[in-house]
C-alpha cells in the first residue's frame, strides 16, 4: 500500500477547489427560441424564409386560419415567404391536410396546385410547421396558428426528428395532381362555364358557340351537376374555390 503525504492530499484537494471555482456549471441549452408578437413573428418567419439555399419541408394547414382570426397581413407574408423560397431552393415539399382544399379559396388551392410533385395530401398533419435545410425549424406556440407566436428550434436532435416526421407523412400522402384529378372540368364545358361567368344568356352562348339551345341546355346541366349543384349562382361559386375560373 502506498502512503500518500496529507500534505499532498491537501494540496490535490486545493488544487481540486480552484478548477470547480474557474469552470462555470453547466447551463441546460433551451430546445428552442420563442417568439410572440405579430411583428416580431413576421420578421422571424421572413428571415427563416430567406435563409433557405436547399430544402423546404411544411406541414400546413390553409384551412386553419377559418377556425380562428388570422390578420390580413400575416397571411399575406406567410403566402409571399414560402413563395419565394420555393422559388429559389431545389426541394419544396409541404404536406396538407385533405379536408383544407374544400375549404379554401381558388388562390389558395392554385398556390398549392402550382407546387407539382411537391404537395401531397394527407387525411391531417400533427402540427403546423416549417423546416429549413434540416438545420432550423419553427412551429407554433400553439401548433396550430404561427401569428400566435412561434418557436425556432435549432437543436439538431429535434429538428431531425422533425425531419423525420415530415418524411413519414410525405410518404403516405397523395399528390395533389391525382388527388385533384377526378373532379377535373370535362373540356366540353369548359366553354359553357366561360359563357356563364360572362353572364351570357342562353340563346347568345348557344349561338357564339355554334350549338342549338338544346345542346347548350343540356351541357349546362351537364356542368352544375358536375359541381353539384341546382344553382347557376352556386355553380360559379363552386367553380371559382375548385380553380376552374
């Protein structure tokens, strides 16, 4: 058995104390940046936005904002931020609820529709958010509106996860080409529908088109059956949220 001086000890002991004194303890790193305030959210959102160079991943939700107020705004700097990206890196892909395109207007569903082979539809999503070059992600305080404020994760464990999640509801979802492909306008009304909304009567459309008034009647029924509906008034308001018009 070797002997150890006290002396030594002490001085091992002292030397022990110094270092715990001369290194800080160790601080649990927050999993993520929260964000309130309309104005601060935005900025948030457009610099996220910009700093995109490679991938775009969303789980998004257009339908949300009818549950509850969303400002004008807001809404305006979302749609133009995740544009813009989309325009400028290679991958874009967002996963949207099925039940949102029946509630959404024709702009919104052409902005999705725009992005093909890049949507898909799913029967929900878990949350709203967005995920940038697998680096930095945001989702709502609330998960369900980012204007109610936000969290930016950076933490690369999370955001992989959140990755991951992305790709498991991306790969059960359907693309919005097929999914929207059997309620497409047969193109034998397409003029009959354009004769319509420029509130022709029947004799003039007929004969601008070069049909007899029965035929022309015909396909006008034809095409408020086709968009469910007894109603010519209703039938533009089905065609315009379809992105027919």
């Amino acid at each position: 058995m070797v002997h150890v001086p006290g002396a030594v000890l002490g001085l091992a002991a002292s030397h022990e104390a110094a270092v715990a004194r001369t290194v800080p303890p160790q601080v649990p790193r927050p999993l993520g940046q929260p964000v309130r305030g309309t104005r601060h959210v935005c900025a948030a959102l457009a610099a996220l936005t910009e700093s995109a160079r490679r991938e775009l991943l969303t789980f998004d939700d257009p339908a949300a904002g009818l549950r509850q107020p969303v400002p004008e705004p807001f809404l305006e700097l979302a749609g133009a931020c995740v544009r813009t990206a989309a325009e400028r890196v290679r991958t874009v892909r967002q996963v949207v609820p099925r039940h949102a395109l029946g509630r959404v207007t024709a702009a919104d569903v052409g902005v999705v529709a725009r992005l093909p082979g890049r949507a898909r539809l799913t029967e929900s999503i878990p949350f709203k958010m967005i995920v940038v070059d697998r680096a930095v992600a945001a989702v709502p305080l609330d998960l369900e509106l980012l204007c109610n404020g936000l969290l930016l994760i950076r933490d690369p464990v999370i955001v992989q996860a959140l990755v991951r999640a992305h790709r498991a509801w991306w790969e059960s979802g359907q693309d919005v080409g097929e999914a929207a492909a059997p309620h497409a306008l047969p193109p034998r009304l397409r003029p009959v529908l354009e004769a319509m909304v420029a509130g022709l009567t029947d004799e003039t459309a007929a004969a601008r088109l070069g049909i007899s008034g029965r035929t022309y009647s015909r396909r006008v029924g034809e095409l408020l059956a086709a968009l469910g509906t007894t109603s010519r008034f209703r039938a533009g308001v089905e065609a315009a949220r379809r992105g027919w018009v």
